[in-house]
C-alpha cells in the first residue's frame, strides 16, 4: 500500500515504460528540506533509486546549516516549515556568496500562485507542485544542474590590450 501511494505521489506505474527514461546526471547531490517525513522518505527513495546523494533536513534552520555545510548541486525546498519556513530559508541561502550559486526548487503543497510568484522572487529558480510527477521533477533536476560541476564551457569575453589597440575574443572557458 505505501509504495502504491508514494507511485501514485510520484508519477511511477506499475506499467512498464517503454518510452526513453530521464536521466540524472552522476554524481549528482540534492539537499530535501520538508518537515513532512513522508515526502522526505518519497523523495529520498525516488533520487537515490537514480544515483543521486540525498541529504535531509526538516526545517529551514536545519536545511541552511546543511546547504551551507555540504553544499549540494541543488536544493528542494518546502514552504510551510516549523522555525524558519521555506520562503526565509531560500531568501537567505540565495543572498549569501558561499550558497548563492545553489539553485533551489520549491516544492509546495499549496496550491497558491502567489507562492510561485515569491518563491521566486525571493531567489528560488523554479516551482513544482505536490505531489511532484517524477518526469518533470527530474526535467527541472536536469535543467537547473546542467551546468554543475563544470558540465558545459561558459563563453567568456577576453579583452586583450596590444600597442594601444583593444582586441575582443570569444573564447570558451
């Protein structure tokens, strides 16, 4: 019955899939911070059945004490929490140099759009509805990860001044 509920939560079938499965990238480490045991445990299950390194925190203290101590590739943030809630949490692991880079995914259980809207406002990168459909979950996954670890050059510009004259190049780094 349980792995019913959290199938039905998370988008899985008892069908086989026949079509081409999301991929995570490896290597991969997401911090879950939601006060909800039963979605942590659900959303644990379903990353680390993918390779992904999950670590868990409950509240939103908690959840920016890990972030700022493990540093994880991405961050799935609950919004109604004990202490410090969601909203809090986020605004100020994304306004700090060492966590900033950090993208963060609310996960929300309410259906208001008002808390998309603040979620990111307040420096979340994207939103996703509970209970979360395991296909788009790992799409935003993927998305927002992409580039972690060095994944994809970045262009740059390099200005080089030679003899008074200033040369723009492209170049990748």
């Amino acid at each position: 019955m349980k792995n019913n509920i959290l199938n039905r939560w998370f988008g899985h079938s008892s069908q086989p899939d026949n079509s081409q499965k999301m991929q995570l990238r490896s290597g991969l480490t997401v911090l879950i911070v939601d006060d909800s045991r039963t979605q942590l445990y659900a959303m644990e299950k379903m990353l680390k059945a993918e390779g992904v390194k999950t670590y868990a925190a409950e509240n939103g203290r908690q959840g920016i004490l890990m972030a700022q101590h493990v540093k994880p590739d991405l961050i799935l943030m609950d919004i109604v929490m004990p202490e410090i809630n969601g909203f809090q949490a986020t605004r100020y692991l994304s306004r700090r140099e060492e966590t900033s880079h950090i993208p963060i995914i609310i996960v929300s259980g309410t259906e208001q759009g008002s808390d998309k809207v603040w979620g990111l406002k307040l420096g979340a990168k994207d939103y996703i509805q509970k209970p979360a459909n395991k296909e788009l979950l790992f799409e935003k996954i993927n998305h927002w990860t992409a580039e972690v670890g060095g994944e994809r050059k970045r262009p740059t510009k390099v200005t080089v001044q030679s003899s008074g004259k200033s040369v723009n190049l492209d170049k990748a780094v």
